[in-house]
C-alpha cells in the first residue's frame, strides 16, 4: 500500500492528539479524582419509591447530617417536582462540607443538574444515582431536570440553598 | 448516457425514496422552526404540552425518516452506477413499502398527539416520547412497530446490495470491488450489527409491553440497548455523506480521489470502532461500573482517527483540483473552486461546519467535561453541525447534482440552488453557536419553557436574551434553506425532459487506485469477525450484569405520558 509522507505525518499527529485525550481524561479520573457517576448507589423498586414503602430514607427524603463534615441528601423525583427542592422546600446544604446526593426517581427517567456546577446525572427508575461535591461559595444554585419525563417537564425545576456552614441548622428530615 | 435511461427501473425506485425523504424534511423543516420561535419564546403556536409531539415528530421525521429513505436512494445509485448493473428489484421494493408502511405507523402515531389523542385499539394514539423513547414513557404501539418496520426495511434494502454484489462478483472474479460499492457495503455490515440493539429493544421488549403481555421493563437495559444502536445511528448518516466527499466531490472540483487505499481503511475503521462506544452516551448513568465507561470512552477516541483521515484526503482532493483549475499558493487555490455550483459549494461547506461538530464531539466524549454539557443545549447544537449539516447539507447538495440524473431533466432554479447552501451555512452558524454557549450556561434540551419560577440562567459569554435571538433567527434561516431547497427539487421534478443535462456519472480515477491497497481490506469475514470481538469486549460484562437479576428487574410498568 502507498502512503503518501504527508499523510503519514499526519496520521501521527492524528493518534498523537486521541493518545493526548486519553491521557489527560485519565489523569482527570485517576490524579485530579474527578469521579464518574456509577453504580455504587445501588437499586431500589422505582413501584415501591412511589408507594414510599422502600423502608429505606427515600420515604422521606431530605438532608441527613451523616458526621460531622457530611451531610447525604435524598431526593426523589418524580412527574413533575423534586421531593426536596421544588418550589418552597428548596435543599439547603452547608458550604465546605461534603455534600452527597442520592437520587431516584419514582416514575420515568429524570435529570438532575445543578446549574453552574458539575453535578449533573441521570435519574433512571431502579437505580440510585450517587454524586458528591463540595459547595465552597454560598448562595442559590438553580436544580434541573434535563431529561424529558412529560407533558409537564418545563416546569420541573428547582433550587439548592447553600448556606455558611457556621450558619447551618440540621433540619428536621420530612417530606 | 443519463443514468435514468440505462437504469429506468432504479432510477423510479430512487425517485420514490426520495420523495419519501423529502417529505420528511418539509415536515421536519416546519417543526424545527415552530420549535426554535416556541423555545425561545419568540412566537408560539402550540401549547407547551404540545411541545413535546412536535419535537418527537421533528427528530423521528429527520433523524429516521429523511436520512433512511435519502441513504437507501444514494446508496442505490451508488451500487448500481459503480457495479454497472440493476438492483434486484423485488427485494429493493420490498424494503421501500415496508419502510413506508413503517413510516406511516409511526408518523400517524405521532400526530394524534395533536389531535387530542383518540383512543385507537385500547391505546391512546398520542407518542410524544421522543425518537429516543426511554421506557418506562409509553407511547402508542403503532409507534414502536413502524419503528420496528423501518429497521427491518432497512435490512432488506441492505439485502439488495449484497445480491448484486454477489451477482457482480461470479461474473468478475478476482477483481477489486469498486470503491462505492466498497463503501455501502461496509456500512450496511456496521449497520446490521448496530441496529440489532434496537431491534431487540423495541421486538423484544417494547412492542409485547406496550400491548401489555408483559408488564414490566427494565429501564437501564433497554436504555443500554437503545444506545447501543444510537451512537453507530450517527455513522450510519455520515458515512454516506463521506461517500459524497470521497468519490463525488473531487470530481465536481475538477480533480480526482487523492487515494482510493485510504478512503476503504477509512471505512473498515468506521466498521470496527463504531459500534463498542454506546456507553459515552451514558457516562452520567447510575447503575453502570466506571471501567465500562472508560473502555468506550478510549474506542470513542479512537474513532476520531477515521474522521481526521478523512479531513485529510479529502481536503488533499480538493486541493489537486484547484491546482488543476489554475489554483496557485498555500492557500489561495481556496478560490479556483466551484463554490458558485450548488452541489460542490453545498458539499463544501457542509464538510467545513463538521470540522466545527467534531470539535464539540471531542468535548462530549470528554468523559469528565461531559459534566458540564450533558443533556444542555449544546448537544442539540453539536448534532446540528453533524446530522443537521455535515448529512443533511451534503444530502440537499449531492441532489442538485443526482436529481438530474434520476429524473432526465435539467436542474431548474440554479440561482436559487446556488444560494441554498450560504443560507444554511450562515442560519446554522447562528443557531448552532447560539445552542453551545447556551448549553454552558446550563440552559436544557428538550425543553418548551425558555425560564423556571425557582431561578434563572446566567450567560457565561453574552446574555441568554441574545442568545436566544440567535436560536430564532438561525432557526428561521434554516427554514428558508429548506424551502428554497424543496422549491428547487419541485420545479425540477415537474420540469419537462429534454435539453443537456450538465452533469453525469462518469468518474476520474483516483491519484492513487484500489490496485495500491492490500486485498486483506476487501475481507468482509473479517472485519466483520473483529467488529463483534470488540462489541463482545465492550458490552459483554455489563449485559451480563444487567441480565444477572432477570431480564426485566429492577421492572417498571409503562407510564402513559
Ligand atoms: C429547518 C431546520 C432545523 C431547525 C430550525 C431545527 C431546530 C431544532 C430545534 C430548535 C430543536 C430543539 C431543541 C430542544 O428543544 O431540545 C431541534 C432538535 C433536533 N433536531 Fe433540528 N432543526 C432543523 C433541522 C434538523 C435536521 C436537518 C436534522 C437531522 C437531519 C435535525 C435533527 C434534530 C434532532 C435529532 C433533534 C433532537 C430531538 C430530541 O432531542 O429528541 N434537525 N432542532
Ligand atoms: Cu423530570
Ligand atoms: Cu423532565
């Protein structure tokens, strides 16, 4: 086969630059320990979500101090709301503490993303979605669900509530 | 001689799928603008409710419907004109009704919706589910069986290229199978693998669930099979238009192929690396281990390989005819091209706008800046440079050029033809720049409400007003590109026979021709052997894992929407 010298040299620089992504994502994943979404969150019956007879913290989600410097957050999500953090129960977190989400829906498949963040996953029926991060500026974050689940989808929206943490009170958990 | 009167009875097939094909973009085109005035709140018609069908009908229409019937009628003219012979007729018509009656299933499925969703057979007729359609969002089961048809059509219309193949080859043994021919049928062997994800999703699992023989579906796996066949979807629309690229447009430049070896390994990448990738559109999915991500994300990189070999012949093409044209300099030969002829401008600058898309492709196959975009307006902005432009543009330009061929008349309208493709250009430039910085702002897809009553977005670079000025004004653009187009094709259609055709199907021989290039590439077996190893590796375990609890737990029961 007859491969021209430009096109070798190009064909260098061309797995150069895929070998370069690699590398860098991998150092992302490995060095600078920006985890992926995974499957560590576990399953759950989206029918028993709905019914909130899970017998676990999703019949009634809400914030939960875990220790000292983290809190876990459930929500669930469901047509056409986040149970907290739509309309008046927004979710309100300390700032410099780590702040897991876990996340299920009870129905179809939702999105959860907190704008101006990284924290973005899907929400699928039978999984729990686990995403940790730490808020280090305070102020009110604007919470999506960018996944079609409805008629009613538009108006899925919500917002999270970063407050100082000296100035955090760990809230009665309800619905 | 025109092709039409070598081949009369192709050329009435690809006739008919055309048409099919344009229909689909009328509709389509009128959808795409309701949707960017209704989504950007500049002007709107239907109810936000109403939203949803309309896009459901826009991305089937497009992304199904106009690219199925438009490849199936290139991919004809391609293996007939290269193997100079007819394609098996009963076979080729057989998958054109089907697709058809698919089609209509489907479309019918899709507009009740609009019609107050009347209850046909038990089930309201009404799917505004999206061409994704995530169970456990039910839609009516006519929808799923036209999907399903339009699949199985597609097949048999594959099957008709292999047959003449075949038929080809016990008359010319020991030759080198013609590059166009070459090119379909690796892409219908990348095709067949991909599209039994779907099949099975939609066969298997949707149709009997929708009809309620079984009541439960696991989201994640038909979500995993569904994508399993939606990344190599993508290849299955760009492949044709690199058909375009290689073997038509260095002639309407007035040169010849810089290297026939390149462009089939080129294309047996695209047959091993397209598929085992499914999983970059679920980077952000619970319920899937990490290591399965990362295994797609690095074939995903690699699938950038065939793509910038691609820019690069390509471009060398270009440049040979230019020179030959009087084309001076490093880059000023740029100018002795024919960008004043609708086919090779529209052609041209659709390949320069994917160089943009697949910019933004790296970015979402990016496993971790995916983060930052998944599921925002850029992807519908990064799908538009591709499918909506790199397939769709080459698709309307490469017609101004076959049309006369099929049809026997002139091409009529050329100062419209001409302006076409600039239009589109500049109404995706917009649209498309608009929906990227957008999606960085956070702004959604898929979504009818330009606000939310609990916060609002913040521009990273310029304000969400203007962008979504933008977003109208490219997607009005875009609309006229459509119309001049169809005008075009209609005139031409309805013209009368008779004067020179300016075009024909007679092709230079590339620089360097398929004698250079090693017999192992024309060995279907076996690449088509290592495609499915690789498919094996990359989504072996996690089946296996999906499948270890049974096939529909954890189970959700259909939730109409
Ligand atoms: C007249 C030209 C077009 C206009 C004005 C247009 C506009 C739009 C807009 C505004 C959206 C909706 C974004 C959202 O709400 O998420 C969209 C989605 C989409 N468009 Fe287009 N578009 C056009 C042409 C095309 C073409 C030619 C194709 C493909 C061949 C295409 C494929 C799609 C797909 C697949 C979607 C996504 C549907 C979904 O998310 O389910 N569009 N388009
Ligand atoms: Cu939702
Ligand atoms: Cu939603």
């Amino acid at each position: 086969m007859q491969v021209h010298n430009f096109e070798k040299v190009w064909l260098g620089a061309a797995i150069l630059l895929i070998v370069g992504f690699i590398a860098t994502i991998s150092y992302g994943t490995v060095g600078a320990g920006i985890s992926m979404v995974d499957d560590s969150g576990g399953q759950i019956s989206a029918q028993a979500v709905q019914n909130g007879n899970t017998g676990t913290q999703f019949d009634d989600p809400g914030v939960v101090q875990a220790s000292e410097d983290q809190v876990v957050v459930y929500v669930v999500a469901q047509q056409f709301q986040f149970r907290p953090g739509s309309g008046d129960t927004p979710i309100r977190v300390p700032a410099d503490t780590r702040v897991t989400f876990k996340v299920t829906s009870a129905d179809v498949v939702h999105g959860f993303s907190i704008t101006e963040t990284n924290i973005n996953t899907m929400v699928i029926p039978g999984q729990v979605a686990e995403v940790t991060a730490v808020f280090d500026e305070t102020g009110t974050y604007g919470l999506v669900c960018h996944e079609y689940c409805g008629a009613a989808h538009h108006t899925m929206g919500g917002s999270v509530e970063v407050v100082p943490k000296d100035q955090y009170e760990p809230q009665e958990v309800s619905n | 001689m025109v092709f039409v009167d070598e081949y009369p009875k192709t050329s009435k097939l690809i006739r008919s799928q055309f048409i099919v094909s344009f229909i689909a973009l009328a509709l389509g085109a009128v959808f795409g603008i309701v949707q960017a005035l209704h989504r950007t709140g500049t002007f709107r018609i239907f109810s936000s409710a109403d939203y949803y069908t309309i896009l459901t009908g826009h991305g089937v229409l497009l992304a199904l419907v106009f690219t199925t019937f438009f490849i199936a009628g290139l991919f004809g003219w391609a293996v007939s004109n290269s193997l100079e012979r007819v394609l098996p007729q009963r076979a080729a018509w057989g998958a054109f009704w089907l697709m058809l009656v698919g089609t209509v299933l489907a479309a019918v499925a899709i507009l009740g919706g609009l019609f107050g969703a009347p209850s046909i057979l038990g089930h309201s007729l009404k799917a505004d589910v999206l061409f994704t359609f995530y169970a456990p969002m039910k839609a009516h089961p006519a929808f799923y069986l036209g999907a399903a048809l339009i699949i199985v059509g597609s097949w048999i219309a594959g099957y008709a290229y292999f047959k003449s193949l075949w038929n080809w080859r016990s008359e010319n043994a020991g030759e080198r199978i013609p590059l166009k021919t070459f090119m379909v049928i690796t892409t219908m062997l990348m095709w067949y693998i991909s599209t039994i994800g779907v099949a099975v999703e939609v066969v298997v699992f949707l149709i009997p669930w929708s009809l309620g023989l079984i009541s439960n579906v696991d989201p994640l796996l038909t979500r995993t099979l569904f994508w399993y066949f939606g990344h190599p979807v993508v290849y299955f629309w760009l492949m044709p238009a690199y058909l375009v690229w290689y073997t038509i447009l260095p002639k309407l430049a007035g040169g010849r192929l810089f290297s026939d070896p390149l462009a089939r390994v080129v294309f047996v990448l695209f047959l091993l690396l397209s598929t085992p990738v499914g999983f970059h559109h679920q980077y952000v999915d619970p319920g899937i281990p990490e290591g399965f991500k990362f295994i797609a994300m690095t074939n995903t990189m690699f699938l950038l390989l065939p793509s910038l070999l691609t820019a690069f012949t390509v471009v060398a093409s270009l440049e040979h005819g230019a020179r030959q044209n009087g084309g001076k300099g490093y880059f000023s030969w740029l100018r002795n091209l024919p960008w004043g002829e609708p086919a090779f401008a529209g052609c041209a600058l659709a390949g320069l706008m994917f160089a943009a898309g697949g910019f933004s492709g790296m970015i979402n196959a990016g496993m971790n800046i995916n983060y930052l975009i998944h599921n925002t307006l850029w992807v519908p902005g990064h799908f538009h440079l591709t499918v909506g432009t790199a397939f769709a543009l080459t698709a309307m330009a490469i017609s101004y050029w076959l049309v006369p061929q099929i049809t026997g008349k002139k091409l009529q309208r050329r100062g419209l033809a001409a302006i076409q493709p600039y239009i589109w250009f500049i109404g995706m430039a917009l649209m498309s720049n608009a929906m990227h910085r957008a999606g960085l702002a956070g702004i959604p897809r898929r979504t009818a409400e330009p606000t939310y009553s609990e916060f609002s977005f913040e521009g990273v670079a310029g304000t969400v007003g203007e962008m979504r000025l933008q977003i109208a004004i490219g997607g009005t653009l875009l609309f006229v590109g459509a119309a001049l187009f169809l005008v075009v094709m209609a005139e031409t259609w309805i013209a009368h026979r008779g004067g020179r055709l300016r075009v024909n199907s007679v092709f230079p021989d590339p620089l360097s021709g398929p004698e250079h290039s090693p017999r192992i590439l024309d060995n279907y077996k076996l690449w088509t052997a290592i495609a499915l190893v690789l498919i094996v590796i990359a989504y072996g375990p996690p089946l296996a894992a999906m499948l270890a609890d049974g096939i529909t737990a954890p189970g959700s029961p259909p939730i109409p929407v």
